[in-house]
C-alpha cells in the first residue's frame, strides 16, 4: 500500500551530506511506489518555542512562522523522516526547535506510526551516536501510536559533498526507502 512521506531535511548548507542522504532515500521510497515530500529547513523561519502551552489549546502554534505549515504536514504523514547532521553528538539545533514547535501535534489524531532517523558526521566511528538516536527516540516515545522504525548513520562525512564518496552510505538510504 502506498504510503504518505514527509522527509525533514535539517542541514542549512549548500551541498548537504545529510540531504544527500534524503534525496537516496526519497529516491527508494518513490522507487516503490510511495508519496514522498521532502521539506528542508533552509529559509525557514522558525522560532523558539516559548513554551506557552497555548497550543494545547488552540492545537497550533500562537507564533506565525513556518512551523505550523510543516506540523500539519508531520501529522498528515503516514511514515516521518529526520535526517540532520550531528551536532555535538545530537540532532542539529534547528531540528531540535522543529521538535519543539510542533507541540501541538499531542492535540492531533496523527496518522504517523513509523519514524526514521538518518545523519551523517564527521567522526569515523559510530561509538557517540546513540546520543543523537536516544534524542529522536525521546520524541518518538511522546506519541503512543509511533515507533522509531530505522535508524542510518553515515560517519566520516565532514566536508559538504563527502558523502559522494560513500556510495554503500547512499545504496543503505535508498534501500531503507525502497523497504518501506
Ligand atoms: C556545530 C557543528 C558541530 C558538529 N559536531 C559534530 C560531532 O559532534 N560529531 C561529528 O562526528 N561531527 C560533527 N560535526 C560535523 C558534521 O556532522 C559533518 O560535517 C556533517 O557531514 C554535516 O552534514 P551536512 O553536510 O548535511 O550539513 C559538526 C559540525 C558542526 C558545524
């Protein structure tokens, strides 16, 4: 059955490795016949949240920017992905105050059930990277009805572009799509 797929790509730079890493898996998944759109943050305008609770109320952000467009279209979603680059061992601060801003999802009949996470890092070795996984698995556990379903480091990417060097690193992201 075709699914609906939004992928959130969190890199602000030109020549991503982490939306590189989106675009293979995108390429998976329509490959399979899924409906797949990918939003990427850069030039979005996003705040922090404030933390006023409002939207539990009103079931959206009191803050008119761009997180409530990107919310309505996380919770219409049958199958998220948030792929960023590592930040000190976590998500990218700008995914983390996505993460934040769409508070009022815990309002909504989501239709979410199956998470992704895909990132990519400098460092070589895998060893830190439960960090950035237990910071998603921390959101997915706020929503009954989801699971984290899979989970794609790609270490040793620093430079924008490396990643096209590890093609067995864009062959996992298209098969995890294609898998869907
Ligand atoms: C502020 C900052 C913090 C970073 N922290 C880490 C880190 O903790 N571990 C790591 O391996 N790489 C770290 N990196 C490197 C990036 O994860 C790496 O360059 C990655 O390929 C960037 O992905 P992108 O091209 O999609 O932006 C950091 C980069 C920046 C700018």
């Amino acid at each position: 059955m075709s699914k609906n797929v939004v992928i959130i790509t969190a890199s602000l730079r030109s020549k991503s490795n982490s939306d590189a890493l989106a675009a293979a898996f995108a390429e998976g998944a329509s490959g399979a016949g899924h409906a797949v759109e990918t939003i990427s943050l850069k030039e979005k305008a996003l705040a922090f949240c404030r933390g006023c609770f409002a939207c539990q109320e009103i079931g959206h952000c009191v803050m008119d920017d761009d997180a409530n467009a990107i919310m309505e279209k996380v919770a219409a979603a049958d199958v998220v992905v948030f792929v960023t680059p590592v930040y000190y061992y976590g998500m990218a601060g700008q995914m983390k105050v996505l993460l934040d801003r769409m508070n009022a999802l815990f309002t909504k009949d989501y239709a979410f059930r199956d998470i992704y996470l895909l990132t990519t890092c400098a460092d070589e070795s895998e060893e830190e990277l439960h960090h950035v996984t237990s910071g998603i698995e921390g959101w997915v556990a706020c929503f009954e009805h989801a699971r984290l379903s899979g989970v794609l480091h790609a270490p040793a990417n620093t430079a924008p572009g490396d990643i096209a060097k590890q093609p067995a690193q864009l062959a996992a992201a298209r098969a995890l799509g294609a898998a869907l």
